[in-house]
C-alpha cells in the first residue's frame, strides 16, 4: 500500500533536482552581472581599510578603479540606452547615474594621485565608499527590479553579453575629462583602453 506513495514522492523529488539543476546552469542576465560586480568592488574597498603596507594597498587600489571604471563604462555604452528606452523614469534615472559616475571617476583619479599612507588617500576613499554605496542602493532597490519589469528575460542574458564584451575592451583607469556618452565610449572607449593596458604592462600596475 505504501509503495505507490513512495514512488510518487521519489518522482518528485527526481523533478526538483531536474529544476535545481536548471536553475543553476541557467545564463546570467545583466542584474546579475552588475550586483555581482557591486559585490567585488565593495569587498575590494573594504579589504583597502584592513591593509596597511603601502605595496599590497596601491594594488588593491589599483584593481578597484580597474573594476569600478570597466563597471561604468559598460553600463553607460549598454545599460543606460536600455533603462532610457524601456524604464518610465529611464532619463532621468540616467542622468543622475551619469553625474555619479562622473563623481566617482573624480574621487578614483584623486585615489590615484594620492600616497595610499596619506590622510588624503583615506578622505578620498571615505567619500568614495559612500558614493559608491549610494549608486549600488539607487540601482539594486529601484533600477534593476524595473529592468527586469519591463524588458524579457532572453533581452537581459544578451544584454549581459554585451556588458561583457564591453567590460574587456573598456579603459582601466579614471578620464574625468573625457566625455561620459554612449558614443564616445563605443567609438573611442576601445582605444583609450588599449592604452590604458599599455600603460598597466609597463608601470606593473595591479588589474585583473
């Protein structure tokens, strides 16, 4: 009498293995590739404050902006067209993302410039964290929920593709000078950042 019952529970059990396994191979959308960079580079700052030979923190410094600067500028060449076309705030979401960026690529290049045992390296650091935190918090609890909202699923796995692609080809240090648009970083981005390796390989500097 029991038997039955039993392969009835054994059949299912077979089927939420069948759906944790899909589960787990499924393709990353972007939500998942930006909250799992917003991760890396957090962890990377909070490594920072706990380092104090200057070798270990300048490196650790240096693949923080690397990631943080890579992050930003994929987002600007693909995420930021997306939110604008599909999001109903999209433009002005955008706008104040942009002016974030732009603060945190001001706060990078001071970080840069900066002797990493100096009270001016930590200042930075300070109002770069807290910058930081606040983009994350806008995106994570209003943005990327909306992403997901309004744009299919299939659209998010080929949008984190483009993301990225765009993420190796894009520059590894801070340009607060240059313009902040789509256009620039799709036609001029790639160069900058060729150079910008360059640059890594002959000065030794820490990227991933």
């Amino acid at each position: 009498m029991n038997r039955p019952a039993t392969g009835i529970r054994l059949a299912a059990g077979n089927e939420a293995c069948e759906e944790t396994t899909m589960t787990n191979t499924i393709d990353p959308d972007v939500v998942d590739i930006l909250t799992a960079d917003h991760r890396d580079v957090t962890a990377l700052i909070g490594e920072i404050w706990t380092i104090t030979d200057p070798m270990m923190r300048r490196d650790l410094t240096d693949t923080a902006i690397s990631e943080l600067v890579r992050h930003a500028v994929a987002e600007e060449m693909h995420v930021y067209p997306a939110m604008r076309k599909h999001l109903p705030d999209g433009e002005k979401s955008v706008e104040h993302d942009v002016e974030e960026h732009k603060e945190l690529e001001e706060l990078m290049k001071r970080l840069e410039d900066v002797d990493v045992s100096s009270p001016e390296f930590d200042e930075a650091l300070r109002k770069l964290e807290a910058v930081l935190a606040d983009h994350v918090q806008d995106e994570e609890s209003g943005q990327f929920p909306e992403l997901r909202r309004h744009i299919p699923r299939e659209e998010l796995v080929e949008l984190a593709g483009k993301v990225e692609t765009a993420k190796r080809l894009a520059p590894t240090r801070p340009h607060p000078s240059a313009p902040n648009s789509e256009l620039f970083h799709k036609l001029a981005g790639p160069g900058v950042g060729l150079v910008d390796r360059l640059r890594d390989k002959l000065t030794g500097r820490a990227t991933k």
